[in-house]
C-alpha cells in the first residue's frame, strides 16, 4: 500500500461552518494522520498523510465539505516533506 501526503489549501465560505471539526472526523474515518486549521485569509489548510486512496477520498471530500460550507476551489500540493503527526488534529489559526 502507498503512503502519500498532501496539502490542501481551501477557499469559499469555509470558515464558521464547522469545515475543520468535519474534515478531522473524516480524516479520522479514513485512518489518515495530519491537522487542519484556518487561515486568517478566511481558508482552511490542511495536510494528509496516509494510504493513497484514503487520502484522495479525503481530497474529494475536500471539494464540497459539510452541509453548510460553499467550496470555490481546493489547491492540492505534494509538500517537501510531511510533518510526523499522531493522528489528525484541529489546529489553531494563522
């Protein structure tokens, strides 16, 4: 199985939708290990690491979030190098 790591960088109405607390639970499911926090830019960004699959699941999911948060676009990138994480954790802003 690969493991893979992704960041995620998502516009819209994100923010004060509960886009964080959902997209953790669904890391969580998915068995996937990393953290998501907001920006001060009204985005959210998060990073994945897990089998691929699971975190293109993730990806997807990324695309239109909880029932109340309106995606515009999710940025997908491969980061240099992953931050070791214990399991997928809410952040707080930057």
């Amino acid at each position: 199985m690969t493991t893979t790591t992704q960041h995620l960088r998502i516009t819209g109405r994100v923010q004060g939708v509960g886009y964080r607390w959902h997209m953790a639970r669904q890391a969580r499911a998915l068995g996937l290990t990393g953290w998501v926090r907001n920006r001060h830019d009204g985005s959210v960004e998060a990073q994945a690491t897990g089998p691929a699959d699971a975190v293109q699941a993730l990806v997807d999911w990324a695309h239109h979030g909880p029932e109340l948060a309106r995606v515009d676009g999710v940025v997908v990138s491969t980061p240099d190098a992953a931050e070791p994480c214990l399991g997928f954790e809410q952040r707080e802003t930057v």
